[in-house]
C-alpha cells in the first residue's frame, strides 16, 4: 500500500521509546482516506484496512475521536474531487472567520 510508509512511523517511535529509551511521545494518527479501486472483498488491499491499523495502534480509534474513510474509486477521478472539496471547505472558513473579525471590529455580537 502506498500510505504503509506514513503508518511505519508510530511502531518505529515506540520501538526507539522501548528498545533505546528515548522519551519520545507515541503517536497515532487522528485522520485518514484511503483511495482505492477495488473493494475489499477482491483480496488486493484487505491487510490494510484502517480497522487493522486501528488494532495494531496506528490509528485512534472512533470511539476516541478518529476518523477514517475508504472511497472506492480510481484515484484519477476521486483525488482531485476531494482536493477540491477541501479547498472550498477552506476558502469557506476562512470567510466566515472574517466575517466573525468584521462583526467583532464593529462591536457586535456573533
């Protein structure tokens, strides 16, 4: 899989914590998507499914505050729709932020 690189980070943190004694904080990650054109049954990415991670410790759990998601989709189509999902959740809060520090500057109530 290609986000196994970004997952080899938590066990190798804990290992330097275990092995070296290093006093490093253990992470796991709060947040993932995984993009994938084939669903889990055809066999090709069932080792990497986020619930695995969760168990292994990569990843909070849900009941923690972690969110994961899988879309079943080719990469070249789901990506940039996400991407641009993304930019316009942003460019939205950064308008109602502005909003909130005009009314503020005014001496209203939000």
């Amino acid at each position: 899989m290609p986000r196994n690189w970004s997952q080899q980070f938590g066990p190798f943190i804990e290992l330097r914590h275990r092995r070296l004694g290093e006093n490093l904080p253990l992470k796991r990650y709060h947040y993932g998507l995984r993009i994938c054109p084939e669903p889990v049954y055809w066999v090709a990415y069932r080792e990497a499914l986020y619930s695995e991670a969760i168990s292994w410790g990569k990843f909070v759990p849900p009941a923690e505050g972690g969110k994961f998601g899988e879309v079943f989709v080719d990469a070249t189509v789901g990506l940039p729709l996400i991407v641009a999902a993304v930019f316009e959740r942003l460019d939205k809060d950064k308008k109602s932020t502005a909003a909130k520090k005009g009314k503020k500057a005014l001496g209203k109530k939000s």
